[in-house]
C-alpha cells in the first residue's frame, strides 16, 4: 500500500508555490448559522477559490513541481469534476499541455469548459478499467505525467493550504481554532488539512462529513482499514469516490470522527449557506455543515470555534435541489 | 425641495459609528467576468452585509445618531424591503423600539423576517398615502422618528460608507479605481457613493445603473429635473421607487451617467454573477454588472478600474429568474 509522504514543511512549500496565483479566499462567518449551529462557525470559502473550488491548489502545486523536462512533455488525469478543470488550468498557467480522460457519461459543459482552459478532452467508457487504461495510454504514448485527483503526496501538499490560511484568518479575527471540517470523498482535501492542522496547532481536532451514501471512509475508520466505495448514491457529486491510499494513511491516524450525513441534511445544509449566508456552495461542500448540525458531532466536538471548509461551489443552477424538476 | 446636507466628513463620521458593528463586506475579483467586461471589476459585495444588504450602513447610522430621548420614543419607516429588516435590527440593537408599515400585498415572509427581528409590523393598504399616513398616525401615537429609506442626510451617509471601503480595499490590491457603478432605486446608495467618491478623489467617476421598466433617474437625468417614477415594472424589485428629493440633489451634481438595462440584460448579468463569481446577489444588485456590459457604459467610461457595488442577496431562491416557475 502506498504510504503518504507529507509533511508540514511540504505543504508550507506548496503555500509559497500557490501564492499570488491561488486565491486567498476569504474567510466568511454568519451569525444566524452561529445561532443554528450553537457555535462559533468560520467557512473557508473555496467556492471562491480558481475554477470554483479548492482543487486548483493541489493541481497548481503538483504541476510546479514538475522538472522542465516533465512538464514539457505534459500531464494527465482522469477526472469529471473540478481536478479536471484544475489541472487544466495549472497546465495552461505553465504553458504545458494537459489531457484529461472523461467517461463518455461527462455533461457537455464540463468537457466545454476543460477545453475551454486548452486541454485536450479524450472521451472513454465510464468505467473506472476504462479511465485508467486510457490514461496509462496517453502517458506512454506522450510521456506525460499522470496526476491523479487525490492520491498524489503533492496535491495532498496543496490541498493542505487551505487550512494554512483559515487558521492565519481566524487569528486574525482573534480566534483560536478548536476544530475544523471538511467534506471527505477522495481524502484530498482532508488529508492536506490533517498535515496543516497538526502541523500548526495539535490541540486542533480535524472531523470531516460524508455522505451515508457514500461512506467508505467512516466505514474504513471504523474497520480500522480501507473500504473502498462501490455503488455510490448521493446528491454530493463531489465525493462519490473512494478514499485514496496516501490519503487513508493519513486520515487514519489523523481524524477524531467522520460524521455521516444523509442527502436531505447535506440539502437542507446547502440551502442555509445559500439562503442565510449568501454562500453559493456545491452539494459537497454543504456535507461539512450537514455533519456540523448533526447530534453526532454535537457530542463528538466540545469545541466552539469551528473551522468549516466549503470546498467549492459549482452548481448546475438550471437543476438545483429544491427544484421541481431535480 | 429637500436638499441633502451631507458632507464627506458625516460619511466619514458614519464609518466610525458602524465600525465593528457593520461587516467590512468583502471585495471580490473574478477573472471571467473581467475578460468579458474588458476592464478590471472590483465588486463590492453588501450580499454579505448584516440582513444581507447595503441598508444596514445607514439604518444603524441614523438610529446611533438620535439622541437618548428620541431613541427611546423608537423609530418608524414605511418599507417591505431591505430597509425594513435594517431598521428593525438596527433599533434592536440600540434597544429601541421599531414599527415597520407594510403594505398588505407584501410577502409573509418578509413580514416574518422582521418580526425576527423584534420590530412591530402594522399593515396597511397598498398604496404611498396610506403607508405614509399610517406612518405618521405612528409618529403622532408614539413620539417614534421617521426613517426615511433613503432620502435622509444619515442614512446617505451611512450607505456613502460602503463606497470608502471599496475605496479602501482597491488600494489594498495596488488598485486606484477609475470609475464606480451603483445600482439607483430611491437613491441612497448612488448619493451616499458620490459624497464619498468626491472626498476620497475626485477623478472617480461615478455612474449607476438603471432599469428601463423604472427609469425615473435617468429621465430626470436627461431633463435636469426630478420626474417621479409612476407604475414602474421590472424584475429588480429593490429598484421600483423614485428617487427622493435630497438624493436627487447629490445625484444631479455627481454622476456621469445613469446607463438603462433591460431585465433580460439584468437576469443575464445576475446569472454570471451567480456561474462565474459565485456571488449570489438579487436582481437590483446585478442591475450594476448589468450596465457596465452595455454599450453605453462602454463608450462613456473610458477608465480600467470600475468599482462595482452590489447591493443585496436577498431573493427567493424556490423563485429564480431562470426557473419554470417565475
């Protein structure tokens, strides 16, 4: 199994990387959730961040740590979601080409809109043999470097940035942190965090919130190993995926519980940010406040000021939740 | 006619007076929508402000500046907008009463939210006579002070305040900001943003944007005096108001020119807004955007750096302008 090799100073080197480029995305807070919520709530708002979610972080550091050699011969992934814009976008700021494997089941807009950042979209099967064999084919034919959504140490470094910044926020605000969240699907983002909050202040305790739909991670927290996700159903599209193998290894040791929501909460969740805070969010990141309003967390977390990071906010709003014809 | 009496130095006053009790709403850049301006845009975004409008700024200013006594007797408006929850919250929290007159044909939802806020609604008919007689039967009853919505000298003031801000904060990003846009209803916004413009430097030009189906200012504009706007019709529903007389005498000395949108121009700048900046705002607010993408806007401003207020984020989201429903 492979093993994550993160450390502290790794993601401290990935917030050097992204800075200027990345967005420094605000750190929002709201009183009427504060109220609802009975704590003192801070939302890292990714839903700012480039392509409108906090992947641009770990796709921008992965891709400049490529040698010149590497990058000049490009990069690969396969990815329907926002890794995919990401690394396309990374790519194009580095002037290297990037090629992203789509299932055939990828709307439209989404291969538009990776095309539209000038990479090239290669359309396969959507099954999981079929991204991966595709991908493995661009790279042998091309000699790219395939850099995978998630369960990559580099990305992992990236991701962790997010949680550099909304600690040095709150602090600005004159807050100590007594825990933060996050949505966990691939373990990307929480991984990162995990390594920047240990790293920063180990009195920090790191949850995060999943879909009951999709809960391989607080199944394989509780098995004590990985449990990967088959036949996953949720309206967080964000995190259908399984937990990666560095990131596990990590999230492991790390994460004091993983709080499962299910889609109705995650709904409700959204429509509060939307509807209270005027945060635009994505299914998936309103899974973080979900598992906040949840009684489990309500007893798991003696803390009161809570970091939250919504990690994106990209949204069909032609097919929106509460919508009669979602 | 009423003319306002608003020096830069009672908008100066207004920002200590809501210094840490109003939010310094952020302000947002988006790369899309630049490319699409052709300019950079720097959006000031009020969505985020306390009861999720500008109208804070000046409500709480002007409650703050009565004196014990009249405090004590309470305050009263005639609003079923943002100004109603703003003066309901902000007699609250000098611990006065308010007493909000609605006309019966507003939605109960607004009247809730109010209420909320421990303001006292009395409902009348549908109509400015009886709005502004059951104010003043108010008044007479219970000694309260009128607030006007917008044309009073501190409630200008306070709305002035958002624009030192966004003056503010440009500088923070290396930015001297060329011109500025604000939506106009009633005006308090778009005067209050002239008095500052004009103290902070002078070479700011300042223009605001318009609906056609509500185009008092800029007809009053054209014709050198103030024309009331009568049944006006448009989907930005904080705009449907004329303009009031102290506004009217800022605006007419200060703004370079009031540029008319159509609501389809209107939902289409709110719709990029809501896509590509992930800023969710109601329609009066993308009333702004909406002009700067005109033709006209782009032949009369010949500046970079354009200041974008956006005002609100108060809508309904079962009821949004691109659903089937509205």
């Amino acid at each position: 199994m492979d093993v994550a090799e993160v450390s502290f100073d790794k993601v401290l080197g990935a917030a050097k990387t992204i800075f200027g480029v990345a967005h420094r995305t605000p750190l929002m807070t709201c009183s009427a959730l504060d109220r609802i919520a009975g704590r003192r709530l801070f939302f890292k708002c990714e839903n700012f961040q480039k392509v409108g979610a906090f992947k641009f972080r770990g796709a921008f550091n992965a891709v400049s740590l490529l040698s010149d050699k590497a990058a000049a011969a490009g990069v690969v992934t396969h990815s329907s979601g926002n890794h995919a814009q990401a690394l396309a976008l990374a790519a194009k700021m580095r002037g290297v080409p990037a090629c992203i494997v789509m299932p055939s089941t990828a709307p439209a807009v989404k291969k538009v809109a990776v095309e539209g950042y000038g990479a090239e979209v290669i359309v396969c099967e959507p099954t999981l043999a079929a991204r991966e064999s595709t991908a493995s084919e661009v790279q042998a034919r091309t000699g790219a470097t395939f850099i995978h959504p998630y369960d990559n140490d580099d990305v992992i470094a990236g991701q962790g940035t997010a949680m550099l910044e909304l600690f040095e926020q709150a602090a600005e605000l004159g807050t100590k942190l007594d825990a933060v969240i996050t949505p966990v699907g691939g373990g990307g983002l929480l991984s990162g965090t995990c390594i920047a909050a240990r790293g920063l202040d180990s009195a920090i305790r790191v949850f995060a919130g999943e879909p009951t739909g999709a809960d391989d991670a607080a199944r394989s927290f509780q098995a004590g190993e990985l449990i990967l996700q088959t036949d996953p159903k949720t309206i967080a599209d964000g995190l259908l995926t399984s937990l990666g193998q560095r990131n596990w290894s990590i999230i492991q040791h790390n994460v004091e519980q993983i709080v499962t929501v299910r889609d109705d909460e995650i709904v409700s969740a959204m429509r509060l940010l939307w509807e209270r805070a005027k945060l635009l969010v994505e299914p998936s990141s309103a899974v973080a406040l979900a598992a906040v309003l949840c009684d489990t967390f309500d007893s798991e977390c003696s803390g009161d000021a809570v970091g939250v990071i919504l990690s994106g906010g990209n949204v069909d709003l032609d097919r929106l939740p509460w919508m009669s014809n979602f």
